[in-house]
C-alpha cells in the first residue's frame, strides 16, 4: 500500500471537482481525460491525450470500476493500466481518495493506493521509475499547483 | 511556520532522515518495528515520528490496534518542483539559449 497526502489552500468540494470532474482532470498532471460514472458499480476511464495516441496504444489507458462515492469525501475506486500488456496482467487495484477539511481553509487529500500485488503498478505510480514521469506525486503536487494558483505547473510543459 | 520550514527542519536531522530511509525500503511498520533498528528509546522515536508527522513526511494509518507509518513522497515532491526544478530547468534554458547563440553566430558568419 502507497500513501500520498497533500494539503490545499481550496475547498473540498473544489478538491473533489478537481479529481472527478472531466474538465479539471485533464488540466494537471498527464493532462489525460478521465471519465467517472460517479456510483457504486459505475465506469472508470481515463483516456490518451494525443501526444500519447501518436506514440500508439489504446484509447483508453487505465479504467476501473467506482465502489464508493460519497461526495466531496470519499471516493473508492478500482484502477487498472491498459497501455501495457504487462501491467495489465497484474490487474485492478484499489485506489482510496479521501478529503478532509482543516482548519482556515486547508483541505487536505489523502490517496491511497493499494499496490501490493501489483509490483510493476506500484513502480511507475510512485515515482521510482523515472520515464513514467513522477506518478501520483507529481500529479498531486501540480494539483495543488493548479488550485492554488489558477494554473498547473505542467502546463508549460504540455 | 511554513509547510516547507517543517519539512526542512524535519529533515535537518540524521535520526529523522534514518527512519525515511527505513521507510523507503518498506513502509507500513509500526513504532515498535521502527524502534528496534534504532539505538534510541520508545519515547525518543516517538518524538521524531511526530515531527516527520507535522511535516506531512510520514502519514500514521490506524489499522485495528496498530498505528502503521507510511512514507508520503509528496511534501518532497512539492520542494522539488518549488526549489530543485526551478534551477535545473534555468540551467537548461540557458544552455539552450547559449546553443541558439552559437548556432545564429554561425550562420551569420557564413
């Protein structure tokens, strides 16, 4: 299991529009659209930017399944990689988003990412493989960026 | 004080730096199993679990009567983009800068 917490000058439900919403998914981090049907049993997607089609692969390049959504605390998630049939093998793993309200105007963002059985998921989402570009620390931290200032680090970038 | 001060002061200690590289290895291990690889007492661990705490460096997660400690990369990864990131990437620039004034200087020669 992976633990990532980050604190943000925003709201909770400004955090939660930010990891739910389509629009403000593809803003930070890979810039990747995700769509969520934001119910127990619902469908999870996240799709290549063009930059990523270009090089091939799928269309969609993780999905999951919602088991919980209980807004703007608490979303469970399943979470499988597609783009590559190695890290497809190992499955779906389970992903926790958890938000909570601090004192004057902190929220802070808990993800837990639960990666035991999946070694080479776990790897690239954490930061230890270099080419994947950061993993969910990169992608929390251009987060809090993006609320915090209006604009994503990674946007120069992109 | 700042959320990047406590992330500095906390990591401006040897003891405190040890238990992350502990933690990197592998994560999720209680106080008791931290304080066995230490030649400090319960209570000398405690305390700089709590700093790292503050810090947002180690997130405690109660799991039945258990407290496991966690590694959370991101106040790193924010001091990295903040600090580390701002200097490489001038590096870069400038050097790609100087590359353009070579290569301008060149063609201007010819």
């Amino acid at each position: 299991m992976n633990v990532y917490r980050v604190h943000i000058q925003a709201t909770p439900q400004a955090v939660w529009e930010a990891i739910t919403n389509p629009g403000w998914i593809e803003k930070y981090g890979y810039h990747a659209r995700a769509e969520y049907d934001l119910r127990a049993g619902g469908k999870y997607q996240a799709f290549a930017t063009a930059q990523m089609a270009q090089h091939g692969g799928p269309n969609v390049i993780i999905d999951g399944e919602v088991l919980e959504a209980d807004p703007p605390r608490k979303l469970i998630q399943t979470w499988r990689v597609l783009w590559d049939p190695e890290l497809k093998a190992e499955g779906f793993t389970r992903l926790t988003w958890e938000i909570e309200e601090g004192l004057s105007g902190i929220t802070s963002l808990t993800v837990t990412h639960e990666v035991g059985d999946a070694p080479r998921t776990a790897a690239i989402t954490s930061g230890e493989i270099k080419q994947a570009g950061g993993g969910w620390s990169f992608i929390l931290s251009d987060l809090k960026t993006l609320l915090e200032t209006g604009k994503a680090m990674s946007a120069s970038a992109a | 004080m700042t959320d990047e001060d406590r992330v500095f002061k906390a990591l401006a200690d040897s003891t405190r730096r040890f238990l992350l590289d502990l933690l990197f290895v592998r994560d999720g291990r209680t106080l008791t199993e931290l304080e066995s690889e230490l030649a400090m007492t319960r209570f000398g661990v405690m305390k700089h679990l709590r700093v790292l705490e503050a810090a947002g460096l180690v997130v405690a997660v109660r799991s039945g009567r258990e407290k496991l400690h966690y590694l959370n990369p991101v106040p790193i990864r924010l001091i990295h983009d903040r600090w580390i990131d701002k200097y490489t990437e001038g590096r870069v620039s400038a050097l790609a800068n100087l590359k353009k004034h070579l290569e301008k200087k060149h063609d201007d020669e010819k």
